[in-house]
C-alpha cells in the first residue's frame, strides 16, 4: 500500500504556491467567517478565560493575536487559546464523513503562524485549505469506529493544525511529513473526558492547534518522526480505530475539489448529533403551530451518538446541556431555538423549560446507526394533549452539504455571534476584511474590554 501520510504530506505541500480557484476561495472565507462567529463569544467564557489567565502570568510577547485578551503572543499560546475558545460555544463547522470539526483547530493554529510570520491572507487560506484537507481524510480513515473512545477533533485537529502551519512555514514534502509524523504521536482527546461535567472538551480543540504547531515548528528545524506512523501495525490508525484505516476510501479524490467545499455550518448552538432531531421539531412546529403547552411527549429515534452521547436527562451545567437532547428540544420549544440565549444562566433555571425536558426521550435506529456518519439523520414523533401524533423524519441536517447555509444566512449567523462580543460597527469591519479583504484580521477588543469576567458553567 501507498504511504498515506506521505500521499497527504505532498498535498499538503503542494498548497504552498498554488493558485486558489475562485469557487474554492470563496468556501475558505466562508470557514474563515464562520470560526470567528464561533471564536468571539467563546472569548468571554472559562476555558478560554482561565487559559489566558494561566497563561499570561508567564508573561511572553509575540506576533500572534490572542483574542481572548486582545494581547501579543507567541505562535502557541495564541493556537492553544483561541483554539478552545472557538470551541466553546458549539457554533463549529463539522466535516460530516468523518465526525470532525477542522476549523476550530487548524484556523487558529494558521492564523497565528501567518501573523507570526506576516502572511497575507492568500497564504492564509491555502495553509486553511491544506489543513482542512489532511485534518478531514486521515478522519475518514479512522471512523466510524475511532469515535468510539477518541474525540476526533482532538486527534485529528492535531494533524489538520501541523498541515496548515507546515505551508505557512514554507516546508516542503518531506519536511511537511515529518511534522505529520510527529503530529501523530501528539495526538489525543478521550470521549470520557468530553461526556462529564467538565470543561476538556473545548481544551481538546486548543490543545490540537497547539500540538500541530510545535509539529511543525519542530520539523522545520530538522525534527523527524516515524513515517509510516499512520498506518503501520501498531500506529496511529491501529491504536485508534477497528483497522490498520481505510487509506483507499480517504485519500480518493485527492487533488480534486477539496474537503473544505464540503463542510457543514452549524445552524444550532449545541452538539451536531442533536440537530437532526431540531431540525424535525422546528419543522412541525412551524407547519402545525403548537407551542410547548400543547406538546405531551416527543420521541426522538436517531443514530447511535444521538443516544449515546446526548441522552442527557438532566443537565446541570452549560457544557451538559449543549450535549442533552433534552434540554435542547425543550428550549427549542420555549425560545424558538437553540442560540446563545438558550444556554444563558436565566435559561439554564428556567423551569418551564425544566419540567418538559422530562417529556423527551432517545432512541437508537439501527438502519440511521449503520447509515452514520456520512448521514445524519432522526425521525422524530411529538405527541399533542390530544391525542394528536405529529411525525417527520429529518434525513439530514440544515448546514449540511446537501441543505447549505446560503451566504445571506452565514453571514447573519455571524452578526448575531459577533455582534454582542465585538459591537456591531466592529463586527461589520470584521466581515468585511474575512469575505474580501487581502491583509489578515489583525486585534478585535472585546466590547466588555480587557480580560472578561469569568462566567460559571
């Protein structure tokens, strides 16, 4: 078999110079975009704000951006805290094939390596794409069975950061593949850490960004690794997944349109596995007009992390809570949807939306189980007071591939994130300069100012 990681090492390299198709540049702004409208909100919670807290008493300036406080930093420290930070609020892109958010761990990893060495923005966006192409097909490698213990985002992330920061240094296949070996072997995040109460989670993203920086930092000063560490008997594939991967059906098509035309656009603030589910909720409700009294049951069947992962009767924390099937129906149906508000702490106590959590309950399909994870589906039966059974089945997910964000919708999206975190004549500015401008985004203040007030949760 052909080595995969040096196949993808030499794409990845091949980015370095290469022109960018004006259909393809446009899909790179849109991630562009869509991780700061994830980043600034993330920027005034915990994670984020302990991170540069813990961070900052070391006391070392850089080039790179740390949005969190607005500070100078080195290339690392900005990776790793704004890499959790756009991981906080769950409005992430996803790359559905292989369960894998790629924007949260290599956009920043990129972006502070082309601060640091003052790319343009053409620069920046073939390393977004270079990354996004690696972090995406080494995931389809390993899944479905990798996400079985390991948080993907936080294994692969770690390849798809080492990828993009290798074009920014200008490294060329065989020094772009040691820093994917080396990667390799930094690559971690476990599912039990994702599914409690704690805050790893959004780490698991900065921590990725941070690795695949020093990956390819370190291979750029002549570091090697082991390059057949992705499929070898006992590396990375082996370690991680059911099988040594399927290397034929990730690297198919490599050269052509790549990954990063593909992705999904959060249109909901909490898990993916839970959008299906919302999406058949909203849809009935907006065809048949009930409200939240009249619901007696909603019964939700859906592939098996739906249940596994979000069966989350009663959450008690914000982290919880964007992870409970439960809790997100319900506030779907008190607000009229699952944004920022719905996991803001008058909501969290709200009662209402409280006691009908306990009217949702989960359940594995099998025929949606075996189709995941190139689909998401769920199929989804409320029951009215009565006696009326409304049911619909959600076969995939707004933001998908197959059901985009239109550009018009992305950009709301983004105004209603950024917005409250930077002020609107800022996040207008910021708009502008991701879908148009040619110099890299540069310090955006917070509107609270400094270093945010540590919120609980």
């Amino acid at each position: 078999m052909e080595n995969p990681l040096l196949r993808l090492a030499g794409h990845a390299a091949g980015w370095r110079g290469r022109p960018i198709e004006a259909g393809v540049e446009a899909h790179a702004r849109r991630a562009l975009l869509d991780w700061f409208a994830s980043l600034l909100p993330g920027c005034t919670q915990p994670p984020a704000t302990l991170l540069a807290e813990a961070l900052a008493a070391e006391g070392a300036a850089g080039r790179a951006v740390s949005y969190v406080d607005g500070t100078m930093v080195p290339l690392r420290h900005a990776a790793l805290v704004n890499g959790t930070a756009g991981h906080l609020v769950e409005f992430d892109d996803i790359y559905r094939d292989a369960g894998y958010h790629p924007a949260c761990p290599t956009i920043p990893a990129a972006l502070a390596a082309a601060q640091v060495h003052r790319a343009s923005m053409a620069e920046l966006l073939r390393a977004i794409i270079a990354g996004y192409e690696v972090g995406c097909r080494i995931g389809m490698a390993v899944q479905p069975s990798h996400y079985r213990y390991w948080h993907t985002t936080a294994t692969v992330g770690t390849f798809g950061a080492a990828a993009a920061v290798s074009v920014l240094l200008g490294l060329d296949e065989e020094r772009t593949a040691h820093a994917l070996a080396t990667a390799a072997t930094m690559a971690a995040g476990l599912q039990g850490a994702i599914q409690g109460e704690g805050m790893s989670k959004p780490l698991h993203a900065g921590h990725a960004a941070e690795a695949g920086a020093l990956a390819a930092m370190a291979a750029a000063r002549g570091m090697t690794g082991t390059l057949e560490v992705l499929h070898a008997p006992t590396g990375f594939a082996a370690a991680t997944s059911e099988s040594t991967g399927r290397w034929e059906a990730a690297l198919e098509g490599l050269g052509g349109p790549p990954a990063i035309t593909r992705i999904t656009f959060k249109n909901h603030g909490c898990c993916g596995h839970i959008f299906p589910a919302l999406d058949a909720v909203q849809a009935l409700r907006d065809e048949h007009g009930f409200g939240p009294g009249d619901v007696a049951a909603v019964r939700v069947a859906g592939y098996t992390q739906t249940k596994t992962l979000c069966d989350r009767p009663d959450p008690r924390t914000v982290a919880d809570a964007r992870f409970s099937v439960q809790y997100c129906v319900s506030a779907l149906l008190h607000l009229g949807g699952v944004r920022l508000a719905a996991f803001a702490p008058e909501s969290m106590a709200d009662p209402a939306i409280r006691a009908d959590m306990a009217k949702v309950t989960v359940a594995i399909d099998p025929d949606m189980a075996d189709a995941y994870p190139r689909r998401r589906s769920a199929r989804v039966a409320v029951t009215l007071r009565d006696g009326t059974v409304l049911e619909r089945y959600q076969p995939t997910r707004k933001g998908d591939p197959d059901a985009p964000l239109s550009d018009a919708e992305l950009t709301a999206k983004f105004r209603e994130l950024a917005g409250p975190a930077i002020g609107d004549a800022a996040a207008a500015r910021l708009e502008r300069a991701l879908l148009q401008g040619d110099a890299l985004p540069g310090p955006v203040p917070l509107a609270t100012g400094g270093l945010p007030e540590r919120r609980a949760g």
